[in-house]
C-alpha cells in the first residue's frame, strides 16, 4: 500500500519539478509559491520506527506536500494549501494528530489546533476537543464562521457539529503504538521520569498572490492530565503568521507557550530585520533551550525563504516551491 501511494507521490511531483532542479532552503529570487509542512519533532532516530512506520511517515508527508502543490500551483490560496496539507496528517496514523493522536493518562484523545492568515491577521483555534474527524477544520471554521479566536472542549464540539463538520467514534482515534507509548510514560513516570514523548503536524505556505498562511495540530503529550492545553491551538506559540512570516510550532508545548515563540521568530525579522534563519534558530536552539525546553518549528517568509531549525533528534518535514526544489526528511542527517 505505501509502496503505491509512494510511486503516485513521486510520479505526481516530477510532473512539475523541473530536471535537474536539488533540494535546498534559500530561494533566490521570490517563489511564485511554497509549501512546508512538519509531522512533528522529537526522537525521530533511524531504528526508532518500524519501515513500515517510517515509510508511511515519508509517504503522508509526500502526500501532504503534493495536495498542497496543487492547489498552489493552480493558483489557489495559501489558507486552503496548509488546512489541506494538515487535515490529510490528521487523517494519517503515522502522526500526532486527529487519527493516530498520543493518550492522555485517562487513554483518551484531547486534540488541539489552530490556523492564521498572513495579511489580516485572521486566526482561528479549538483546543482539547474530543471526536472531530478533523480539528484543523474546526480551528478554521472558528475563524471564518464565528467572532470568536479559540473555542475549547464541549463549546468547540458543539460549534463544529452545528457546522456540520465530521465527528468520529472515540476509537476511530486510537492506535496500538499510542497505546503502547502511554504504558511506556506512565512506567516512567511511575519512576518519577518525565518523557515529553509527542509529535505535532503542521504547514505554512506562501501562494500567488504573496499571501501566507500558517496552521498547527496536535494530540499533545502523551500521559497529560486531562484538560492540559500545549502550544498548537495557542495563537503567537504554536502558529503564527503576518504579512512578512509564517510559522508552525513542535515541541515541548510549556515552553512553546511561555518563549511566544512563533511570534518571537516573526517579531524578530519584522522590528530587528534578522534574516529568517537567524530568527528561527535564535529562539529554538536558544531560547528554547536555554529555557530547559526543546522542539522545532518551520518558517517561511515572505520572499520565498525557509527554515526548519530543531534541537531534537529529528523532525519529521517536508517543503515544494514553484521553483522545482522539494525534500522530504525524517532523520537530523538528511
Ligand atoms: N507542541 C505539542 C504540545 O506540546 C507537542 C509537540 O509538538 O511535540 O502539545
């Protein structure tokens, strides 16, 4: 099966990658688009997975990149590019996110996401819900179909049901590697060991018309208390996008939250002009880190520049631009 939806992957994107063209993260002149999209960070180590397990993860990512190419290259929005790209990770149960998603210690699903727009500052976020198929179109309905920013647990199930979105039964959600990492945490945590073990999916993308667009999800750590909120659904931590930059968040969420740190990238090129890269790695492999925390993020601003710093063992990330370049990458090495 991965094998299949490797090859239509692959054939897909060589039909508009240009020969010749290699991966890369400094685009020259601006791209006339460009997607990035990450399935978390954390110890993402080769051996740490299954091939089966590691080929599905570069295939869903391959198939998020390429969903979103499409509607990129076909002159679609950024918006509709990262909540495509998202939504089909949820869907995957290879990531921390919608299907697939880590147990809280009571072996449920709280799901949190959020979305942004660059331009008008348009944002939209649920946290902790229980059943939506799809928590990134939840988080977007938010924002386009209520004066409201975040909506939490029942009120946010409950506004997503009346907008006819998709709910699933509970363990539609659930798979058995989750379930085996909830008894491998709490085991640890019995030992008064604290594993942030976690992962996130998320996209930013810039489209034609030089608009960009940011969206984050996650099921959280795994053994949280009931109730806990990380940084995804949290507008400034886990996503954040204006009109000169756009970032995606995965990490350890406490810290997330308290170094506001995709905002922090975005501020820094916004008021102190720092190149994307420089800003993106002065908060996470500095701040973050300095601060006992760890994680990644993606960024991309708005002349076509990407970066994908990470303090972790990996990072699960993929990137196209209408220039031809493209990469899929799981391992620090790639
Ligand atoms: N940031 C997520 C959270 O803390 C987890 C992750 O990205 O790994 O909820």
């Amino acid at each position: 099966m991965h094998r299949i939806l490797q090859a239509v992957v692959v054939a897909a994107l060589a039909a508009w990658l240009a020969p010749g063209a290699a991966a890369g993260e400094a685009a020259e002149a601006t791209p006339d688009w460009v997607i990035v999209v990450h399935g978390g960070a954390g110890a993402v180590t080769p051996g740490s997975y299954t091939p089966e397990d590691e080929s599905g993860m570069r295939s869903d990512l391959g198939l998020a990149v390429d969903a979103a190419v499409r509607i990129l290259s076909e002159g679609g929005s950024s918006l509709d590019a990262v909540s495509e790209a998202v939504r089909l990770l949820e869907d995957s149960p290879h990531f921390n996110a919608g299907r697939g998603a880590v147990f809280t210690a009571e072996g449920e699903n709280e799901l949190d996401a959020s979305i942004m727009l660059g331009r008008s500052g348009a944002a939209g976020a649920v946290a902790g819900v229980q059943g939506v198929r799809n928590p990134i179109l939840a988080a977007r309905a938010v924002m386009e179909r209520s004066p409201h920013v975040m909506l939490s647990g029942e009120g946010a199930e409950a506004f997503a049901r009346a907008q006819g979105l998709e709910f699933m039964p509970l363990e539609w959600f659930h798979t058995e590697r989750r379930r085996r990492a909830l008894e491998a945490a709490q085991q640890q945590a019995a030992l008064g060991n604290v594993a942030p073990v976690r992962g996130t999916v998320g996209a930013v993308a810039l489209d034609m018309r030089g608009e960009l667009a940011a969206a984050t999800s996650t099921g959280g750590m795994t053994n949280k208390r009931w109730g806990r909120i990380g940084d995804s659904p949290i507008i400034g931590a886990g996503t954040w996008a204006d009109a000169g930059c756009a970032v995606s968040s995965t990490g350890w969420g406490e810290y997330y939250i308290r170094a506001v740190a995709a905002y922090d990238i975005c501020a820094r090129l916004n008021y102190l002009g720092e190149p994307l890269d420089v800003a993106a790695r002065q908060v996470v492999m500095e701040r973050i880190p300095a601060m006992g925390g760890d994680g990644g993020v993606i960024a991309l601003s708005a002349d076509g520049a990407i970066s994908m710093p990470f303090n972790t063992e990996g990072m699960a990330r993929g990137f196209a631009r209408s220039d031809g370049t493209l990469s899929v990458a799981l391992f620090a090495d790639e």
